[in-house]
C-alpha cells in the first residue's frame, strides 16, 4: 500500500499459528513509481530450527505510456524449500488500476496468462486483485491481494485434478490488519486463506501476528 508517490520499501515478520506451521517468516517489500509505471517486488524466507527451509520471491513491473488506468503488467515468481523447488512462472497481461485523491484506498486487477516452467501443463492463466485502504487518520491499515490461477499439480493428484482439461485450481488471498505508530513502525495481523495451495489439498486458514517497519 502507498500513501503517496514516494518509493517505499519494508521489512515485515511474521510468526505463523497456522496447523502444522508454527514457523517465522519474514518479508522485504518494495514499491516504486517512475513516469512509465511501477515497480513491485517482495522476498519472502520462512524460518524453522536453525536455518531457513524456505525461500520465495516475486517482482512485477507495471509499464504504460499512456495516461488511462490500465498497464501492461510483467511478472516473475520463484522459490524453492527443504523438499522441492518451486518452478519459475512467467506472467504477462494487463492491469487495471484505481487510487483515490490523496491515496487513502485503491485497488488493482490483473489478467495474466501465465507459463509454468517444467510443469506437465506449463501454459495457464491468473488472476489477481490487490487492494489498500487506509483510516482513523492512517493510523490502521487494511490491504492485501487475491490470486487464483490454473495450475496441474505433481502430488496428491487425486485430490487436486478437476474435470476440465484434467487440470487444477489455485487460490490464495493474504489480508493484512496492521496498527500504525508512525510512519515506520506497524504490528498486526494477516490471514492465509487457501485452497488448493503448496500441496495441500483443500481449504486451509494460517493467521499470524506480525510487525513491520517501513524505510
């Protein structure tokens, strides 16, 4: 989420409640704007024990040269843990994006089609819904996104496999609840919601608690 249109870059840990988690993960976020678009990036490394066990990032570039709220929109994801990698995806589309007056709420939706490399069924699709709003005078935040997307899943795959191409459904969504000291320093909350996602089957629900500093 931005307040404005300066860069804005955050650091975020998060110790993790969900069933059979019981882990840290800490977060690096980026956002940046420049007069052809914007630029996204986070790193995500979940912590257990005495090391990582694993380690996900993404970055996104929003690029037009045009004054209307859609952009073309470029995007890589990645990762690996203690047991398998997490294959390179690529993503292109389009997104259309909406920001109130003085940035106080907006949301954004991308259509993507989206290549999984390695994957039996590499060529897919995504769609993404990202949202911020701030109030009682900036001082609690509620943002987070909405992924779904079509993905053939490797494990499990009597549970996973729909009817339609012999394919799978993905969906995550991440809100975040965050109380805001100041400009820098936050604590809060966020929730996985999930189905279908990082080879388990089914609904799944991970809260946190959390704290996050901003540069």
């Amino acid at each position: 989420c931005v307040l404005n249109l300066n860069a804005q870059t955050n650091v975020q840990l998060h110790y993790d409640f969900g069933k059979d988690r019981k882990f840290l993960t800490s977060t690096v976020e980026h956002l940046s704007f420049d007069k052809f678009g914007s630029n996204f990036f986070f790193v995500d490394f979940n912590y257990k024990g005495n090391a990582p066990i694993e380690a996900y990032w993404e970055i996104a570039r929003e690029l037009k040269f045009w004054q209307a709220p859609f952009s073309v929109h470029i995007e890589y994801n990645g990762g690996l843990n203690t047991n398998v990698r997490i294959n390179n995806a690529y993503l292109l589309g389009g997104t259309y994006s909406w920001s109130s007056e003085y940035f106080s709420k907006g949301f954004s939706l991308s259509a993507m089609y989206k290549v999984i490399q390695g994957n039996p069924s590499p060529h897919n699709f995504q769609l993404t819904g990202v949202w911020y709003l701030h109030f009682f005078k900036n001082r609690i935040t509620f943002l987070g996104f909405a992924d779904f997307w079509r993905e053939k899943q490797t494990v499990s795959a009597d549970h996973f496999e729909s009817d339609f191409q012999n394919t799978s459904y993905v969906f995550i969504s991440e809100p975040q609840l965050w109380y805001n000291f100041n400009k820098h320093f936050s604590v809060g909350t966020e929730v996985e919601l999930a189905y279908n996602f990082a080879g388990v089957a089914g609904f799944t629900i991970c809260p946190t608690v959390a704290v996050k500093y901003t540069f």
